[in-house]
C-alpha cells in the first residue's frame, strides 16, 4: 500500500472538509457524504459525529474501502479502525476546527468508536 504524499498531506491538512464514500457488495461507491479530517503525525484520520450510528460510517464499515474526495482531488481509500491516537487526533479536531460544539461533538465518547485511519490506495 502506497502512502500520501507530503502535499498531499498537506492538503489534507489544510482543507476545511472532505467527502468520503464506502464501497458496496458490488463494487460500486455509496455517496459522498462531507466530513471533517485531521491529519496526526502524518497519518489521515475521519469521525462520524453520529457515532457508529452515523449512515456514512455504517457504509464505510462494511468493507473498509471506499474513496475521498478533497478540493477537487480523489482517491481510493482503504479505512482502519484506529483508536490508538485517540488524545492527540481529538487535540487536532480542537486545534483545526476550535472550541465549540461540534468539536465537542466529533471528539465525544461516541464519535471515538469510529476513529478510522484513513490509506490511500495505488499509484497517484
């Protein structure tokens, strides 16, 4: 699996929101649903403020794959739950998007359960 690159990243980093998409059973992607992204130590991560209840995660969970979109760029993705960074990608949702509630509420206990370590996939 090849990684992202440093303006990738960078990017990544800067852009406001992104959008994600799972796969389906068929190979088909579900549809691009906007979310907010942080990137910890080089390493791309995305919540769903619903929690595991949240629609566009339920899809990204059944097959861990899928695509992102971010100013006008795309890519396939791979998706991995990873909650190991919990602390320092919840000080970077605060650091990039502020204080307030929806901060709070991408950082809560229930949007950690869906901490996804976010890979791109193939040749750029």
């Amino acid at each position: 699996m090849s990684g992202w690159t440093a303006a990738e990243l960078g990017d990544l980093a800067a852009a406001y929101q992104m959008r994600v998409a799972g796969r389906r059973a068929d190979g088909s992607w579900r549809t691009l649903v906007i979310v907010w992204q942080v990137v910890v130590e080089g390493v791309l991560y995305v919540r769903s403020v619903k929690g595991p209840e949240g629609e566009w995660y339920k899809g990204v969970a059944r097959h861990f794959e899928g695509f992102v979109d971010w100013n006008g760029r795309a890519r396939p993705v791979t998706y991995t739950r990873d909650g190991s960074r919990d602390a320092e990608v919840d000080a970077a949702y605060f650091a990039k998007y502020g204080n307030g509630s929806p901060s709070r509420a991408i950082t809560s206990a229930a949007a950690k359960q869906t901490t996804l370590r976010v890979d791109p996939v193939g040749s750029r």
